[in-house]
C-alpha cells in the first residue's frame, strides 16, 4: 500500500514538470511567432513607409479592424493575406500552439494572435500584436504596451494574466 502511494506521488510530481516543461516549449514557440512576424512588418513597413493597414484582414472580432489568427482555421490567412499582402515577408501563418477557435479579444483566454495598425491619428505608422504566455512571470511582460500617434496607449496586460501587448509606436 505504502508503495503504491510513493508511485503515485511520484507520478503526479512527473506529470506537473512535464505539463510545466510543454507550457514553456508553447511560450518559446509564441515568441519565435511573434518576432518572425515583427521581423516581417519591418521589413515591409522599410519598403513601403506604413505597416500593413489591418482593417483590411475582414476580421469582425473583437471590434471589426482587427487581424486574429483565427481566421487560418478556416483555411484563410490571417495576416499574411489579409494585412496587405503580408506574405511576401512571411512564409507561412503563425498561429498559437493551443490555437483557439473563438476570434474575440478575451484577456486571459489566450489562444489567438492579434494584429492591429488602424486610425488612432496615424493609419499604418505603428501597430500592436496582443497575444498571450502561459508563463504569467515572463520577461517579454516588461515591453508591454504601444503608444498609437494620437496619444493612446494600450496595454490589455497586467503583468499577471499572461497578455502581452507589443508593436511599434507611432513613427511619425
């Protein structure tokens, strides 16, 4: 009897290192994502003077002018389609690894990728990405934020619910 309880103790601390081991593989693999795709809006914004305008991905959630990653589960782009023919920068779609189905904004749900570069006094001159990190305690939390051209700032993080909110601010 007491044997099995030491196995089984044993087995629970092994399955929580190995579920704590994925969770990080899956932050690593959401980093490489978003800075592929940085990388991409970069390069397109130094040829073209604007990054790509998102309204144009035909996403209605969460509030119409948004790109989310969702929109690959129907076998669409998402943003290398949809943001002004992103994918001459990028060759493939990046989706979350725990890709979720629902396209709304839904802190702390995680799942989706999100792209937004639309009015706020500059279309096309800044952008945000919103995505999320299972590991709530990640150094990325500290580049939270983007400042649009008229002034505002977003942040949909709170350093502990795993959003982070990246991009460029306003380059004008």
């Amino acid at each position: 009897m007491v044997v099995i309880a030491i196995i089984g103790l044993l087995a629970s601390i092994v399955l929580v290192s190995l579920n704590s081991a994925r969770a990080k593989a899956r932050d690593a693999k959401r980093i490489a994502d978003i800075r592929q795709i940085q990388a991409a809006l970069e390069m397109y914004y130094d040829q073209n003077g604007t990054y790509p305008i998102s309204g144009n991905c035909g996403a209605t959630s969460p509030n119409g002018g948004w790109c989310n990653s969702v929109q690959s589960l129907s076998g669409g782009h998402w943003i290398r389609n949809g943001a002004s023919n992103l994918g001459a920068y990028l060759s493939n779609d990046p989706i979350d690894p725990k890709q979720g189905s629902s396209p709304n904004w839904t802190p702390g749900g995680g799942g989706t990728y999100f792209y937004y570069a639309n009015g706020y006094g500059g279309a096309g001159q800044w952008y945000m990405i919103v995505f999320g990190l299972e590991n709530t305690a990640h150094a990325f939390q500290s580049q939270d934020g983007v400042t649009a051209c008229d002034g505002t700032y977003f942040h949909y993080g709170n350093g502990t619910n795993g959003i982070i909110t990246i991009g460029a601010n306003c380059a004008k």
